[in-house]
C-alpha cells in the first residue's frame, strides 16, 4: 500500500456489467471485486457510472426515483463496509438524493481506507435523457489521499476542458472518470482521455462500463493515460474485466516542468472573450 513519502499509487479499475435495476445485486458483486482487488494490494478501485442500477435511461431512467439513495442507503454502506476491509480508497458512480428527497444526482462518492465518506461529486455536464431524470451538479472538488491528490469528473463531462482543468488548478494528480460511454462514440472516448490528461499534465483514469443493455452497448476500452498523454494501461478485450495499473505521481511532477501548460496559462487574455 502506499503511504506517506510514497508517491506510487497501486489503482484497480472495475470494467462492470450490471443487471439493470437490481442495485443489491450490483453491489454485492462490487464488494466482491474489491475484496480480490485488495488481495493485490491496490489503494484505489473505481467502479463506473451508475454501477448500482445498469444506465440505459430509456429503461432506468423512469425507475430512477425509487432507485436513487441517499448518502447513507444500502449501497453506499456496504460500500463503506468493503473498502475498511480492504484497506483501500473506493470511487464508485451511482444515483444520489441530497437534501432534497425524490431530487436524484448522477453521482460518484469517495470513501477511504477507514470505510469514511469522503466526498461526494455531482455530474456537471448531463447527457441526453440524463436531464430528465437528474439534476445537475456545481462544484469540482479535489480530494486528498494518502497517495496524492484526486479529481473526480462523470463520463460525458470529460469532453469539457474545463472540468478536468478546474480540478488540475486545485491541484489533481489523478482524474478519475466513471463513466458510461456507448460504443458508437468510442472515436470520442479515444480523443478524450488522452487530450484531459495531457493539457492538464495530469495522470487520467477513465472507467467504462461493460454490457449491452437494450439496445446500448458500452463495450469497455477502461484506460489510462500519464501526464504526456500517452495510454499506458487499457482493457483491450470488450468484456467485463479488471485493470490494474500503478502510478508514480512523481511523473506529474517532472511532466509540468517539461510540458509547462499550467504555469504557461495566460487567464488574463481568456478573460477578454465574454461568450455566453
């Protein structure tokens, strides 16, 4: 595991297939997942968006407000439960409540080694019929770990720049993104990852779902990119699967000095162009 003065982050990414509309079934498969990947030695596993209840939204979406939870429902305590008996960080993408009852977020929650919440993040940029069932999020906060710094942005937020470079400005390391992208955007999906992770000199661990759920496919490609933007790990093979990839966030730190986008930044001159 890694720990303090240690700068090498062990990650378990969960391509994950779900069974649409069963968020019990979904979430003992996942505590499963993450008791084998602690068994590696992992300090982070991210599952992807809307583990818990499968997303295609013609099918979900009408179900979403029995569906969705609030911050301390079944799902995200038995989450809590499995990341404290694994001694590892858990990102997982699910529907929320907040103050609001029957309100539903497409979110993601942080919890860490102790089984603690750490964070919540709330997709900012919804997609398609998302709108319709959720409420979008404000905010983009960082989180810090015992291995370094972490971002969270929800799938279709990542064709935004200026997600991923709100939270490279807070200081992110690491970007993670569940998410649920479908295979005939798999060209954009390549583009994407690569692009977040280099303009923002920032390592980028984007996790896609697995399955076919009606007529949506979501073949995978789970990957990740280092500060250059180049793709060091993927899951080639279209089925649900598990990558494991280590880091060293020291490459953050070398990769901003010879590729200095952020402190080449001139917001002075962005400024000047007021676009609605």
């Amino acid at each position: 595991m890694a720990g303090a003065g240690n700068r090498v982050a062990r990650l378990a990414l969960i391509q994950f297939e779900s069974v649409l509309c069963d968020p019990a079934a979904n979430t003992a498969t996942a505590c499963a997942l993450i008791a084998d990947a602690a068994a590696q030695g992992v300090d982070l596993v991210v599952l992807p968006e809307l583990f818990s209840t499968g997303y295609e939204l013609n099918i979900v979406g009408p179900r979403i407000p029995e569906l969705a939870e609030p911050i301390d429902g079944p799902t995200v305590t038995a989450l809590q439960q499995a990341a404290r008996q694994a001694n590892c960080y858990v990102v997982a993408g699910l529907a929320l409540t907040h103050e609001m009852p029957g309100v539903a977020y497409n979110s993601a929650v942080l919890i860490d080694r102790s089984g603690t919440l750490a964070g919540v993040y709330d997709k900012q940029h919804l997609w398609a019929l998302e709108r319709f069932y959720f409420r979008s999020g404000e905010g983009s906060p960082v989180f810090d770990t015992d291995f370094g710094r972490l971002g969270i942005l929800i799938c279709y937020d990542l064709g935004f720049p200026e997600v991923a470079r709100m939270l490279a400005l807070q200081g992110a390391e690491i970007l993670v993104c569940p998410s649920a992208w479908c295979a005939e955007d798999m060209d954009v999906w390549d583009v994407n990852v690569p692009a977040r992770a280099l303009e923002n000199t920032a390592f980028v661990a984007a996790v896609n779902r697995f399955g076919c759920e009606d007529k949506l496919v979501m073949p995978g490609h789970t990957k990740v990119c280092n500060p250059r933007g180049h793709v060091v790990a993927e899951l080639q093979e279209e089925t649900a699967g598990v990558l494991h990839v280590e880091l060293d966030l020291d490459d953050v730190v070398r990769h901003r000095v010879s590729s200095p986008y952020l402190r080449d930044r001139r917001p002075d001159l962005y400024d000047q162009v007021l676009l609605p």
